[in-house]
C-alpha cells in the first residue's frame, strides 16, 4: 500500500531513538494529559447527565408529565376536561388529584405533609405509585379497614422514610390534621380525621418519602368538606420531550381560563441550574486538555530542533514547505488521537465499575439519589473527542509552521 512519506516520517519520529529519550518521555507525558483530560470530562459529563436523568424519571413517577388546573380556585367541571383531553394526540391517560398541606400525628410525634387525593382507577396510568408501593395495594384506599381498637376507618398510603419518622406501619392508625378549619366564636378550628395506614411506598427521592401521604379522592372531599371538584387533572404522554405541542394543544381546548403546565416548566429551575452546571463543568475540565497540549507544542519544538538537518535534506531533496508542515501536524494529531482513545476507554471502563459496584454512593437525606450514576451519551462522546483532537492539532499550528520556515542552507551550513 502506498502511503505518503508524509505519514511514514511523522510516525518515524513518533519512535524517537535511545539518544532521544527525553522527548519520548515528553510525548508520553502529552499522550496522558490529553488522556487524563478526556477521562475527566467523560466521567463529569456522565455522572451530570446520569444525575438529571435519574432525577428525571424520579420526578415524573411521583409527578405527571403536564397538569391542568385553574389559579385560585377548584375544578368543578373536570369530567368534561377529561373528556375533551382525551383526543388530544399523544395523550395517553389522564386522572384528577387533590392537594392540600396537613400536619400528620401518631402518639407523639407530628410531621408535616402534603396530603394528595387520587382516583385509584386512573392515577396508575399517569403516576407509578403501584410501581414504588413497598406494602400494601392502591384498592384499600377506597375501602374502611378495621383497627386495632375495632374503629372503622379509611386508608392512608405515606412514604417509606415518614412512616419512620412517625413511627408507624400498616395497621397503625395516624391523625390527619388540616390547618383549614371551621371558624368558630373562639378562632379557627382546625379539621382533623383519624386514617389508618394501608400502604407504605418508596419513590427513591427522600423529599417525597417524606412528605407524601395519599388517600382517595372522595375520602379528600370528605375531609375537607369540598363538593365534587379537584384541585386539577393530571395527564401523561407519550413523549416527555415533545410536551409543548401537546400543551398547545390542550390549552386551546380548555380555554385561558385554565393553566396547563408540563414538567420542564414546573420544574423549569431546577433543570436549568443543571444544564448551566454541566456546561460549566465542560468548560472548565477542557482546561486540562489545554494543559496537556502545551505539553504537545514543547514536544514538536524539541523535535524541530532535534531534526533539523533531517528537515533541511528532506526541503534539499524537494520536500516542500506544506509537506514539513504536515509532518509535524500530523504528529500532533497523532498524540491527540491515542490520548483521546485512551481516554475515552478509561472514561467507560470507570463508569461501567460505578455503575456496576456502586462505589460512590450518596447520603439520601442530603441528595435526591442513592449512589452516583454514570450514563455517557453519544453526544457527549462527539464533544468531548472533537474538542480533543482539534486543540491538539491548533498546538502544532506554531512549531510545524517554524519547522516549514527552516532554510536548509543555514540548517546544513555548519554540518
């Protein structure tokens, strides 16, 4: 196969000889930080996008993908709504809910909540409350399960980590308290109803284990006197990504009077600070490789200056400018190419051991996730190798420009 003396000479110098140790050992040292740098901007852009990723689907398990409901006031109508949603392209179901913020007590310890109200029939195709449920079934909330002390009472479902913090488990009864209340000719009197536990579940996020707590929808107006209307519908999609046609869509149906919100805007500041802290990661880890190609210039220098005879024979013999030039480019190149390889290979061998073992794991009441995981993206690939080897090949622009410049006359005069 022909290949051009180009090519042959600029890996020819690549092996440098005993004589030239030292600019192997620096060639090597630029073949690692540029390796080094890769490794690190994988691994950081992995573990940023596994991080959104998990949060993401812990997210919508617990939340729906687009919520309907009306500023300041309750649905009445959401029948109706549902009904006409219902057409709306790539929608696959959606549920009404009830919220309100309650204080649960058993014995003597109390904790915050939000009380949620769900339809048992519909909510399972919006949410993955079944999905995450540790104990007991969605059917029991519809239903008056008997306690110990013989009381009738309804179902509650609370998350795993408020079940801890209350000290209760299924069977164990729990005072729902609700700080709107009756007002009375001594002040406000707060509504309270006594739920027995039915239910335990896990999401994964420690801010909804414990904080969460459902009941039925019907046993929600009940307890807080409320004719038959919700608070707002909940809908799921098909496609998470593509939700602002289908909020155009739905808008339209439904009227201004009507909010309609999809996940990235309820959430919309929380993902943005996730981006920025990705792009800046990116940013800023691609210093190291800028790091590694000083390390490339020094090289190709001492290598101008080690052959500078060879360089002024090969312009002697007709070798022109752009050809020494090449030499030297591709050289550069060359250490990019194998630092970037090596490191994107390290890059996935350190991913697959965390994502396997787990090795860094998290505090869960300090961060949304269990354990770190690393998910590496074909995009982020393409950058990051990209941007490797284009500044290695800008850090040889000078030193192959000032080996082309080289007078063989003056080169070869004093040999």
């Amino acid at each position: 196969m022909n290949v051009p003396y180009e090519v042959f000479i600029a890996f020819r110098y690549l092996r440098a000889k005993r004589k030239q140790a030292f600019i192997s050992v620096i060639t090597g040292i630029s073949i690692a930080g540029v390796g080094i740098g890769v490794m690190a901007l994988i691994l950081v852009l992995g573990v940023m996008t596994g991080f959104t990723s998990d949060l993401r689907e812990k997210i919508l398990g617990t939340n729906s993908h687009i919520v309907i409901s009306a500023p300041g006031t309750m649905l009445r109508d959401y029948r109706s709504i549902m009904n006409q949603i219902s057409t709306v392209p790539d929608v696959i179901a959606s549920t009404p809910f009830i919220i309100c913020q309650v204080m649960l007590s058993s014995g003597s310890s109390v904790s915050g909540a939000v009380l949620r109200g769900i339809d048992i029939t519909t909510a399972p195709q919006v949410i993955d409350l079944p999905k995450t449920l540790v104990e007991g079934s969605l059917e029991l909330l519809e239903q008056e399960t008997q306690s110990a002390e013989g009381e009738k009472l309804p179902g509650i479902i609370v998350g795993k980590e408020l079940s801890r913090l209350l000290g209760i488990y299924p069977g164990s009864p729990v005072t729902v308290i609700s700080p709107t209340g009756l007002l009375s000719p001594t002040g406000m009197t707060p509504r309270w109803k006594k739920f027995i536990v039915v239910g335990i579940f896990e999401s994964g996020m420690y801010e909804y284990d414990t904080s969460i707590a459902y009941i039925s929808n019907a046993n929600a107006q009940q307890f807080l006197k409320m004719a038959d209307e919700v608070s707002g519908i909940e809908i799921r999609v098909r496609d998470i990504y593509k939700t602002a046609g289908v909020v155009s869509a739905i808008q339209q149906r439904v009227g201004p009077a009507l909010q309609v919100r999809d996940w990235k805007e309820m959430h919309r500041n929380l993902y943005s600070a996730l981006q920025l802290e990705k792009t800046a990661m990116f940013v800023i880890l691609t210093l190291i490789i800028l790091v590694a190609a000083f390390s490339i210039v020094a090289t190709l220098i001492m290598m101008v200056t080690e052959k500078h005879k060879e360089i002024a024979i090969l312009k002697a013999m007709g070798a022109t400018s752009g050809a020494i030039q090449r030499i030297f480019m591709l050289q550069g190149v060359v250490i990019g190419c194998i630092g970037t390889l090596l490191g994107l290979g390290m890059g996935f061998l350190l991913a697959f051991i965390q994502n396997r073992y787990q090795i860094v794991s998290l505090s869960k009441d300090v961060y949304y996730i269990p354990a770190l995981t690393v998910k590496i993206s074909a995009l982020d690939v393409t950058w990051v190798a990209v941007c490797a080897v284009l500044i290695s090949f800008l850090a040889t622009m000078y030193p192959s420009r000032q080996a082309a410049a080289l007078d063989p006359a003056e080169a070869l005069r004093y040999e």
